[in-house]
C-alpha cells in the first residue's frame, strides 16, 4: 500500500515509510536514464534484426557510453523468456542443432578447431525459440536441455548427428537430414510435412551476423544474454505477423521482476 509523496510519480509505502515509483521491480529500478530514453532504446533493440552496439545506442540516445552498455544488458534481461512452458507438444515440429560460435573477431568457428563458444537452439516452426549456451556438444549435455524444454509428443527435427539419435527416441517422433551427404531437406514420414533443420540455420545466420557484424566479440560470460535477446527476436519475427512496434510491446512487458544491477553484469 502507498500513498502520495513530494515528487512527482512517488510514492510513499505505509508500512515501511519508505518512498517508490513504478520503476521499482522492473528494469527501470534505480536508474537515472529519462524513461522516454529508455523507451526509445526499446524499440530500437526490438527493430533491429541483428542488434544494435553499445555505441549506437550511445550516439542515438546521448547517453554515456557506460550507460549505453548498461542500458543494453537491462534490455537483453527483459527479453528473457522466463516462462516455463514446453516447446512443441501434440505432434508439432520443433528442429533442434547447435553451432560453434568464433572466440574472437575474424577467427572461424570449426567443429572441433580449438576453444569456440557452443549453443544449442531449439525452434518452434509455429514460432518460439530457445537457445542455451553449453560447455560441450554431447548427448550428456543436450539431453537434459531437450527433454526440459521440448513435450514429448512433439516431432523433432535434427540433422544427422549421431548425439540426437538416442535422445530422438523420447519423442513421439524423430526424422533428420544427413548433411554430409548433402541432403537438406526430405519428404517425412508424416503426409505433407518436410523433414528439415532449415528453420533453426536461418536462425544460427542472424546470430552470427548479430555477434560478429554488430556486437564484433562477446566474452563466454554474457554470451546467454545475447542468444536470449536473439530469441525474443526470432519468436517475434515479421514472417509470424509482428511489427517492429508490436514486438516492442511484448519486451516492454518483460520489464517487470527482472531488475538487473551493474554488479552483476560488470562482474
């Protein structure tokens, strides 16, 4: 319970006798930024495919640098899907892979090739997306994350790779695509459905040219924020019916119960 204070948007709880305003719970909480920037850097987070640097938003905004950074990791938090519903469920597609992103700038991320920075994405073709960054690619690390995240009357979709075969059994069903033979796409097993990972490689290109045109090198620590603010993207995409300002809606709603403080990110 509150009542109204001195300043205007504040307010006083009664049982505590201490002053708040909305911000508090949220993203908001603490700062100094003008809400109307903080609204403005929203939407260009949202509106942009592959993201938008810290400097941009610095020069955009006319704020600090620092601020600017800061600002894009409150964002990134608010973007996370903090829901825990599964994936998939009464015989719908969800295509699961991974990729191997490059340590540092202008460096190749082969299979294998030294130290690179793993994800694991799982794609709804009717829209959702989750990704996970892992230690490594195995069946010991994929499993638990499939099984989470993914109902098991759900048709998965993988490539070839033999650490989804035994995982594929729990499912209702399982097809894959044996890309070392070039075969990228095949009629499936369910009438007028096409056995593909093509959904979930549109995505891994988006974060790609994301991570290395725009953001350049993103350290292993906040390499997860990245791939959520990706997803929220890519489940928000314009080929599912969201424009640029109804996807800005659905971050800003994201807002509240995930405040986020520069000790924890700076850390």
């Amino acid at each position: 319970m509150g009542g109204a204070s001195t300043r205007i948007g504040t307010y006083k709880c009664y049982d505590c006798r201490k002053p708040f305003t909305v911000k508090v719970g949220t993203i908001f909480e603490s700062s100094h930024i003008p809400l109307r920037l903080w609204l403005q850097g929203i939407y260009l987070v949202a509106a942009s495919k592959k993201g938008i640097s810290a400097n941009q938003l610095h020069r955009t905004l006319g704020i600090t640098l620092k601020s600017a950074w800061f600002m894009g990791h409150r964002i990134r938090e608010a973007m996370r899907d903090g829901s825990n519903d599964l994936l998939g469920g009464g015989g719908s597609i969800v295509e699961a892979d991974e990729t191997y992103m490059a340590a540092k700038r202008g460096e190749k991320a082969i299979q294998g090739g030294g130290h690179r920075s793993k994800v694991v994405s799982l794609v709804s073709r009717e829209g959702k997306t989750r990704s996970f960054h892992i230690a490594n690619v195995d069946a010991k690390n994929l499993h638990p994350i499939l099984m989470a995240n993914i109902a098991k009357d759900t048709h998965l979709m993988t490539d070839g790779a033999g650490h989804y075969k035994k995982i594929g059994q729990e499912f209702d069903l399982h097809e894959s695509t044996n890309h070392a033979q070039k075969e990228y796409a095949k009629d499936s097993k369910v009438q007028g459905v096409r056995t593909h990972s093509n959904t979930v490689e549109s995505y891994f290109g988006i974060l790609k040219r994301g991570i290395s045109g725009i953001y350049h090198h993103v350290s292993e620590e906040h390499l997860q924020r990245y791939v959520d603010e990706f997803d929220f993207r890519f489940s928000n995409r314009k080929s599912l019916g969201i424009d640029d300002n109804q996807r800005a809606d659905l971050l800003l709603k994201g807002v509240v119960g995930k405040r986020l403080t520069y000790e924890r990110v700076a850390q």
